[in-house]
C-alpha cells in the first residue's frame, strides 16, 4: 500500500512529472518550504517523465509548479490543508512561503492539473467509471468521533441531516439518485462537528450547492449527473453550506492563530534535519523496487533554509491576521 503524490513541473517547454509514493502524506508541509527549496528537488525528481500514468481515482494529492507563470496549484485528500480546523491557515502560510506566486487549489484534484495543461481532462488511466456509494453514519457521537474530518455533510431541504463517510466520490457524484438512497437513512437533528465535504439540496428550487477540501476528480462530470438542477459549487467556503442549512450544519469557527501556529509547528517537524525516504526504504527493505518514487534526499542546509521559509511565513502571516 502506498499514498501516491503526483509532482509536475511546467514551463515554456511542457511539462514533465514524477511520483512520490508516500508523498501524499506531507505535501502540503514540504510546500511550505518555498521555491528555493522545493523547485531544486522538484528538477531533479521530475527528470523522468512519469506525469499522469496513474488513474486520477488513484493519486491521493499533487502538485504543479510553472516557475515561467509563477504559478503553484496542489491538492491533497489529507493533511492540514484538506482539514477545517486548519485549512485556512495552511493556505494563508503557502501564500506568505510563495510570495508573489499565484497559489490555487485544484478542486479537481489530477483532473484539474491536466486540465491546466491543456490536456484531455477525460484522457485519465482509471479502470472504471463506477460511483461507490457513500456509507451514512448514524447520530451516534461516539461512531463519528475516529472519523471527523473524512465525512461529509448532507442537508436536504429544510429539515433533513444526513451525514456519510467520505471514502470514496463526493456525495454530489451519485446525481439525484442520492435522494433516493438517503430517504431510509439515518437523519440528524444537526451536526456540529467538523467535515471534509458538504452538499445541500433545495429539492423544490431544484438546486444543488457543494464544497469540498479534498478533491473530486472529473467534478463537471459529476455535476453534469444533476440535468435540470442549478448546481453551484462553493470551492472550499464551507460556510455557504452553514447559512444554507438553517442551523442543521453549524460547525465551531476554527481558531486561526492557534492553527498557524499548529501547522508552522508540523512543517517544521517535517523539515528538522536531513533525511532520504529512498535510502530509509532501501536499509528496511534491501530486496525492494523502490525505483525513482521518492523525492531527493534533503541536506541538512536545505532542511535549515525550510525552517527559515516557515518561520518567516508565520510571522508574516500572523501579522497580517493582526491587521485585520
């Protein structure tokens, strides 16, 4: 098993990519590094072009770097920027770390990153087609406790909560066949904790409303499911959801200076001192293909000029915080 990262640098010239196969795990932390860090290992990783020969359904988070366009889009499925409580802050501090970069979210995770390069958003490598429905989770507080944030909020109309695990395709992926399906569910009265996705559905205005942290691959595909709906996706601005609820979505405001102050701790953890994934693998497991599928090793000079990047980011952000 392993959490693929797909790791693409573009410029006049094309593109070329690579994969990290653990690298979903961190990327939004070795991001956080900067350009003079990361673009360096980024030109070395990407020397083989291995962009885009796994299934969009199967790269859990990834990253496009065009230093000609100045330009960094990612996604990621987990980590401090695919989290409520901190998404904002991890994507406040990118801002501070990638200064005068226009830094975007790929909503539609590889999808999206294809797309941005003028390729074939429909030419991806999965298997199939198939919609897995998502399983919903009863009122109990104790069943949701070991899996907030991986849910994801339903409310429907003007007095239906359902709340799903968030394993597979967002929830908007079934199409209106969801209503159906969701008619026997388990119902809340509200849900008040924290989640990774959301969909409201006004049944008599027809309309649809949705917002993610993670990734949906093939989005409009999905939203296409909806004919005859209005269907307006909300990015990431989970707080659309909570006014369209009416008080059954009402998760608490997270705490922005204690989760810059988090994520500014966890990179710089993530970057404390030299390391070499490859070479880790190699010494547990002399007998493993590991091939090309991690990143450069880092020194211990790029580890310290990381932590500079971090801790520089968090001042400028927290001032900037202040200021408001």
């Amino acid at each position: 098993m392993s959490h693929p990262a797909v790791h693409v640098l573009a410029g006049a010239r094309g593109h070329r990519g690579a994969y990290d196969s653990w690298g979903s795990l961190a990327l939004d932390l070795h991001l956080l590094a900067g350009p003079d860090v990361l673009l360096p290992l980024l030109r070395t990783h990407t020397a083989r072009d291995e962009a885009f020969r796994r299934s969009d359904d199967s790269v859990e988070a990834g990253v496009l770097v065009d230093p000609v366009r100045r330009e960094l889009l990612l996604f990621a499925q987990e980590g401090v920027a695919a989290t409520m409580r901190t998404r904002s802050a991890a994507l406040a501090l990118l801002r501070r770390a990638w200064p005068d970069w226009q830094v975007h979210w790929a909503y539609e995770g590889q999808t999206g990153l294809r797309t941005r390069l003028g390729l074939d958003p429909a030419d991806d490598h999965s298997t199939t087609a198939t919609t897995y429905p998502l399983f919903p989770l009863g009122p109990d507080g104790e069943e949701l406790a070991d899996v907030v944030p991986m849910t994801s909020v339903v409310t429907i109309g003007a007095d239906r909560c359902h709340v799903l695990d968030l394993g597979t395709d967002h929830p908007l992926a079934e199409g209106p066949g969801l209503l159906r399906r969701l008619e026997d569910a388990p119902r809340h009265t509200a849900y008040t904790a924290h989640a990774g996705a959301g969909l409201h559905v006004d049944p008599a205005r027809r309309s649809v409303g949705w917002w993610l942290l993670g990734a949906q691959p093939r989005a409009e595909r999905a939203a296409a499911l909806w004919a005859g709906w209005t269907v307006e996706f909300w990015e990431d601005r989970w707080s659309e959801h909570v006014r369209a609820a009416g008080g059954r979505f009402a998760p608490a405001a997270p705490d922005h200076a204690a989760a810059l102050t988090d994520v500014r701790d966890d990179a710089l953890e993530l970057w404390a001192g030299p390391r070499d994934m490859r070479a880790a693998v190699v010494a547990a497991a002399p007998g493993a293909l590991v091939g090309h599928a991690y990143l450069p090793p880092v020194t211990a000079e790029r580890a310290a000029a990381a932590r500079a990047v971090i801790e520089a980011a968090h001042r400028a952000a927290v001032a900037a915080a202040e200021r408001r």
